[in-house]
C-alpha cells in the first residue's frame, strides 16, 4: 500500500519527482512574469471618499449637540451602579444559555428518540416557545407568581398535602433566567437536532451492530460528533442573548444593564448619554465575544469529516500515510499490490 | 459440529413499503462455515445480511442464529416483538463490517475497538485496551492504536473495523461488501485477514464481489437476484458450472 501511494505521489508532482534535474533544465525556468496595467476600482475610492466625508460630518455635529451629553458618558461609564449591572448582565446570560443549552440538548434528543410520546413533547414546546414572542413570555413569567401564590402538592381539587410558597417566581432574576432560558432551548433543540442530524448514520448503524444501546449511540457516538456542528452557531446565540437580556424590563428586573440606566436616566432625565454608555458596555462584551466566535468557527471549519485532525499534528492528507508511518501498514503477509490484483475479481 | 445451525433462514422475506426486497430467502449456515452472497446490485444480498443481526426486521418467514429466532420470541404459538434491550443483547454475539468501514471518527482506532466491550459487557479499561492491542496485532495494525480513522488509509481502518467487530467475541462475523468501498491495491490485505479469520474456525456470511475470495474461502456459495436465492452450492461449481441463466449471465459479467 505504502509503496503504491509514494509511488502515485511522485507521479503527481513530477517538479519534487528526481526527473525534474535530468535535461528538463529549460522546463523548470520561472516563467517570464506578465507586465499589465492592474484594474482599476475609481467608482470604490469616490463611494469610500463621500461616506468618510458624510461620516466626519456626522460626528463633528454629534460631538456639538448637547443632546447626546457627552459629559454625562464620561460620567456614567464607569459608574458603580452601571458596572455592576454589566455584571447582572453578563450572570443572566451565562445562566441562561447553560439552561438554555442542557434542556436544548435534551429536547433535540427527545425529537429524534424512537419514542412518539418524547418526540410530540418536543415538538409541542418547540412550537410554542418558538411561536410566540420572547417578550411575551417573559411578561407572563413575571404574571406566573400571582397566578400560582403557592405550589401545593396532593390529589388534584382536595385539600393539599403540602403547600410551599412559590419563592421562585418571586425572585426575578430567577424568573427572568427561566424566562430567558426556556425560550432560547427552543431555537438551542434545533440548533442540536441539526448537529444530531449531520452525524452520518452509519455511525448510529455501526454503535447499534455492537450493541450499544440508543442511549449508548447518543452519548458515545453521536452527540460527541455532533458538537463541531452545534458548537459554531451556539457562540452566535451567546452574542445573541447577552443583548436579548434588555427584555427582562418586561418582567420587570430592572438590575440588568439596560435597567439601570433607564433607572438613572429617569432621575437625571438625561436618557441619550445612559444609552449610549449602556451600548457602550454592550459592545464591550459582544466584541470578546465575538473575537472567541472567530477562533471557535476558525478551530470547527477545519475540513468537514476530519476535524479530528486538529487533534494531532496538521500533516496533509497525502503525507500522513506515505510518510515514515508506512513500515507497519504492511503487516499481514505483505499483502501489497499483487495479492490485490488476484483477487480484484473484475479483472 | 452441533446439530443447531449458526444461521438458519426459513422462507425469510422483507418488503419495504410496496417492494418487496426478500421474497423467501432459505438458507442454512453450519458453525464455523463461510457462506459467501453474490448477485447484482439491488438483489437483497445487503438486507438479508442487515436482517440477521436485526438492523432490519423481518417481516415474514423464520430466521434464527444458533437456535434463537432473532428479533422475536415464541411464546404459546405467537410471536413477540422484542425489546430494543433484548435485540441489543442478541446481537453482542454478532459482529459486523460495513461497506463504508463507519469507524467512529472521534475516536483513535483503539477506542473504535474498546468502546463495547467497556460499555456493553463491562470490561476494564485496562483488560479492553490489553485485548484490543492483541487484536489489533492481529489484523497487522499494531502500532496504529493512537492514530485517529482520519489518518488511516481505507485498507487500514476497515482492518479496524474488523478487530472492533471481534472485540465483542462474536460467534457469528457479517460482512457487507466489506472491499467495494477500497482502491485496488488496497483489496488484498483486507482479504488476508478475513481469510486468516476463516481459517481460524469463524462462522461468516459474506457479502462480496470478490469471486476468487469466494472461490477460495467459502464453504456455500449463493447467488441472490431480485429477492431470492437463485442457485447455491460449492462455489467451485457454481462459479464454474453455474446451472441458471442469470446465474450465468451475472457471472459472465463478473468473471
């Protein structure tokens, strides 16, 4: 086999192969470099000149108009109340994307289980928490405490047995994780499911033939190879829910970031500089968060059917096999090319 | 050799929707036999060997591996579907090498080979990776345990997929076309360990296109063509004698 493939090697690259020195000294001449006039882009330049220009003039305006109170940023970019509702932003949307992301996992496995009745539970939280809008739900997660005061257990219209008072949805931060979460496992359920999907389904014949059970199949085959597909587009949704964290004013909790400046703007009245240091702060988290989406797609792109290639060193395709590995790959009775020549049936 | 045949297949059949893919398929396999399945594409040859280990289900007829109904249990006359738990159970005693190798990509080629037998029949670590080593020498590969399937050439890691299929200690070894999806000169060494296999006393069924493999290896030769056995014998006289004349006209093709 070794031989065989160093052999094609050769005759694929004829300009490393030892013929290249013999008498083909003319041949291996760089070619005379071509002298043209490259194209030219005039339309480009002038579109770039009238928007930096439309741009400067927008922002010497903006750097005068005492509406955008450029004091009051200064002021209120590093105070303590913003910073620390950066912070209430930043734990909102870490705790909701793990919700988000474990019951997504769950749901999506759920959708794709033998069992009609998981996959019609799926099905129907997946249409409901997709079918109606975020900010909706939150408001109702924040109406949940006075339509259920308490939590009662027992036999449904008797007397209860327990009764325990719902802490949970008294606490808004809390509802508004729940909120935030559940919502988001939807639109996570079907970002997995495609993952769980694109795993070929030989490797789910392959774990069953072994008799791996369904859950086996899951756990140790196809979700660890489902994880270069989902895991790209799950950094996109963190950006996204940093920002959809602003919505838990319709619970309301006003602690997140947005919040609080819209609660110092209203006694300061001086709402534009607060949003402008809000967005500030907005931007600072999506920034890094988008310069670690950068390296995860850069580090899951590696060729499709063989990221694990990144596990070892990066050799090229042809190299790794042709290369010094080769002494072992013969083992069994030398079978190189002629054994398969007579047994290649066809011939 | 016991009276129980490995495979015994009773008038089996399996239609998928309107088409009917098997249409009474008998056949009987001994221990330590090699039964080798030709016949053109489409012919069934590929389901009949899915319905043994239960990938498919067998919708008519009787097929049971070592006196044991596979997918079904008798009970007073009538038959029940079996658990996912039970069908799992009966197929640890049969291994399996697919077409397209589907070695887990995610795992170097001594984890393909440990996985079952750690998490389906409980080994250790330490016992399913001393086993797996002495397989993989086996099968030539015994320096390639860390490499990844990637880094494998096709001969290689369906080689692997082969001392994965054995890790399970299977009575019974399924094969499904297990050299179509290799190059040429990488045919031969896959070969030799199959018949390195035979040799060691392995009951197979083979689903091949390799005639002179077949000529050489198998006990049975069967040739299959729109669901049903067309002829079987040894295969030195089918192959040189066939008596149908499909069976003549595929071998024309073929040989």
């Amino acid at each position: 086999m070794s031989r065989a493939e160093s052999g094609g090697m050769t005759e694929a690259d004829p300009g490393k192969g030892p013929r290249s020195g013999s008498g083909r000294a003319a041949d291996d001449a760089p070619p005379e470099a071509i002298v043209a006039i490259p194209l030219r882009h005039p339309w480009r330049i002038l579109i770039a000149v009238v928007l930096v220009l439309g741009l400067a003039v927008f922002v010497l305006d903006a750097a005068q108009r005492p509406d955008y109170g450029w004091a009051d940023v200064g002021k209120y970019i590093f105070d303590r109340r913003i910073s620390q509702a950066a912070w209430v932003t930043l734990w909102l949307t870490i705790y909701a994307m793990i919700g988000a992301i474990v019951i997504g996992l769950v749901l999506a496995i759920m959708r794709l289980s033998p069992n009609p009745v998981l996959k019609n539970i799926a099905w129907l939280y997946i249409w409901i928490f997709r079918g109606t809008p975020v900010y909706v739900q939150l408001v109702f997660w924040g109406l949940v405490s006075l339509i259920y005061p308490v939590f009662t257990i027992g036999i449904p219209f008797m007397d209860p047995w327990v009764t325990i008072p719902n802490g949970i949805f008294t606490n808004l931060f809390i509802t508004a994780v729940i909120g935030l979460g559940l919502n988001e496992a939807a639109y996570m359920s079907e970002i997995v499911r495609a993952g769980l999907l694109s795993v070929d389904r030989g490797q789910e014949e392959a774990a069953t033939a072994l008799a791996l059970s369904w859950g086996q199949t899951m756990r140790f085959v196809v979700v660890p190879q489902a994880m270069k597909i989902i895991i790209p587009p799950t950094g996109n949704e963190v950006i996204s829910m940093l920002k959809t964290t602003s919505l838990v004013a319709a619970i309301p909790l006003s602690i997140d970031l947005y919040g609080v400046s819209r609660g110092i703007s209203a006694v300061t009245f001086t709402p534009v500089p607060l949003l402008i240091v809000a967005s500030l702060w907005y931007l600072l988290f999506t920034s890094v968060l988008m310069v670690g989406q950068h390296f995860i797609e850069k580090r899951f792109s590696r060729g499709t059917g063989r990221a694990d290639s990144g596990r070892q060193s990066p050799t090229s395709d042809a190299a790794a096999p042709a290369g010094p590995a080769a002494p072992g790959a013969v083992l069994p009775g030398e079978p190189g090319a002629p054994l398969g020549n007579d047994f290649g049936g066809k011939g | 050799m016991t009276g129980v045949p490995m495979v015994l297949a009773e008038k089996v059949s399996k239609n998928f929707g309107t088409n009917r893919v098997l249409r009474g398929i008998s056949l009987e396999v001994g221990r330590g036999q090699v039964l080798c399945i030709v016949g053109p594409s489409g012919s069934g040859k590929s389901t009949f060997l899915r319905c043994i280990n239960h990938l498919e289900r067998v919708d008519g007829g009787r097929l049971s591996i070592d006196g044991e109904l596979v997918g079904y249990r008798q009970k007073g006359g009538k038959l029940y579907e079996l658990k996912l738990s039970e069908a799992a159970f009966q197929r640890r005693e049969i291994g399996m090498v697919f077409q397209r190798f589907n070695l887990f990509p995610h795992l170097t080629a001594l984890e393909n080979i440990t996985l079952a037998p750690i998490r389906v029949k409980g080994l250790s670590k330490a016992k399913a990776n001393a086993r797996a080593k002495e397989l993989l020498e086996r099968v030539g590969l015994g320096d390639k345990g860390d490499a990844y399937p990637a880094h494998l050439s096709g001969g290689q890691q369906q080689r692997v997929a082969i001392a994965r299929a054995l890790a399970m200690d299977p009575k019974l070894m399924l094969f499904d076309e297990p050299t179509s999806a290799l190059d040429p000169e990488l045919v031969g060494e896959v070969l030799e360990v199959m018949k390195e296999l035979a040799k060691s006393g392995m009951t197979m069924v083979v689903v091949t296109h390799e005639m002179g493999f077949a000529r050489e290896v198998a006990d049975t030769l069967v040739f299959m063509d729109e669901g049903v056995v067309v002829e079987a014998g040894p295969p030195r006289a089918v192959l040189s004698n066939p008596q149908h004349g499909r069976t003549k006209e595929f071998l024309s093709k073929v040989l």
